[in-house]
C-alpha cells in the first residue's frame, strides 16, 4: 500500500506540474504573440517602404503567387512600384527577401533580406559585410536598377558588364546564386500573377 500510495503522489505532482506548465506556457503565448506580429508588421512595413520608390501608401492584393505591394502616391492610381516576398532556399536554410519592382515588371527597385541563416562571415554578406568598411551593404544594393530580362545572373570573380548581372560574393558562390535564383523564379511568377490579375502588361 505504502509503495502504490508513493506511486500515486508521484503520478499527482507530475500531473499537477505538466498541468501548470501548459497553462503557463499558454498563457505566455497569449502575451508575446500579438507583440511578434506586431514587430513582424511593422519589419513588413519597413522592408516594403525600403524596396519601392518613394510613396504615400500603399495597398495588398492577393494574388496565386502570394501578396503583391502596390505603391501610389496620393491623388494618382497610377502605382510608382510593385513589392512582394520571395522565399526559397539558400546554402544552409531558407531565405525571405523583400523585393521591388518597377510598374512595368522590368527593373529591380531594390530588395532587402529579411531572414536567412546563412554561414557567419561569407553567406551572411547578402545581408551586409562588415569587411567592406566603405560600403558594407553593397551585395544588396547593386541590384537596385537591375534589368530582371532575360534573367538575373551572380557573376563569380568578375564584374558585371550588362544590365542583368550583379557581382557575386567571393566564398560564398552558393548564396549568392541562391539570391538570384529566388529572384527569378519568383518574378516569373508575379509577372504571371499580375498579368492575370490586370495590370499593366494586361
């Protein structure tokens, strides 16, 4: 009786304690999860307002290839650029890139990572590179203007000399071509999507 009286009491406290911990944790999970959408909104914000040209606003539309960006300025519906997120996969996981482009589905605007965990020092430079004092966010920002036609292409050891071709990051080839790769299979998608949806390729 003693040993099966012990064996409960152990079964009770573990029970009591799985049963508060799930409380807890569920009760945590209430408090942090509209602060993480709210901070993830406003990152949302943030990247979109990075990628297009200047705006006042701009509005969502659903789309089968996800959620387009529209950017217009006010008292003109004409939209200054397109935003939307790109997601696939790097060297060590998956990328998310904020990308913009011009109206007519022809230039980058700009693109800006928002995640991606990629290896420190060499991947992790699509983001910025601390070893380039003078412009640690150049891999970025070269592709702001770059033509999307035929397609993008990460030039290893060399220089871009045409409009569609940006210069790769040195030790890290695989990212680098991951970013573009990305980038091309998702504009072929939006060029598809908006198309359909009525816009000015329609």
């Amino acid at each position: 009786m003693s040993k099966l009286s012990i064996s409960t009491r152990m079964i009770l406290v573990l029970t009591l304690i799985t049963v508060l911990s799930g409380g807890i944790l569920a009760g945590w999970d209430m408090f942090t999860k509209p602060r993480i959408e709210f901070h993830r909104l406003e990152a949302l914000k943030t990247a979109i307002g990075e990628v297009l040209p200047a705006h006042d606003q701009y509005e969502s539309r659903e789309t089968e290839s996800g959620t387009l960006y529209i950017g217009t300025n006010t008292g003109s519906d004409q939209p200054v650029g397109i935003a939307f997120m790109a997601v696939g996969s790097g060297f060590q996981g998956e990328l998310r890139i904020m990308v913009g482009l011009t109206p007519d589905l022809t230039q980058l605007t700009g693109i800006k990572v928002l995640e991606q965990i990629e290896t420190p020092g060499l991947g992790t430079k699509i983001v910025v590179d601390p070893s380039n004092k003078q412009d640690p966010f150049w891999f970025p920002a070269q592709f702001k203007g770059i033509h999307v036609a035929p397609e993008i292409i990460a030039l290893k050891n060399a220089k871009p000399s045409t409009n569609n071709e940006v210069q790769g990051i040195t030790g890290a080839t695989i990212s680098s071509k991951a970013v573009t790769r990305i980038l091309n299979e998702q504009i072929a998608n939006v060029k598809a999507a908006w198309t359909t949806k009525g816009g000015p390729e329609s």
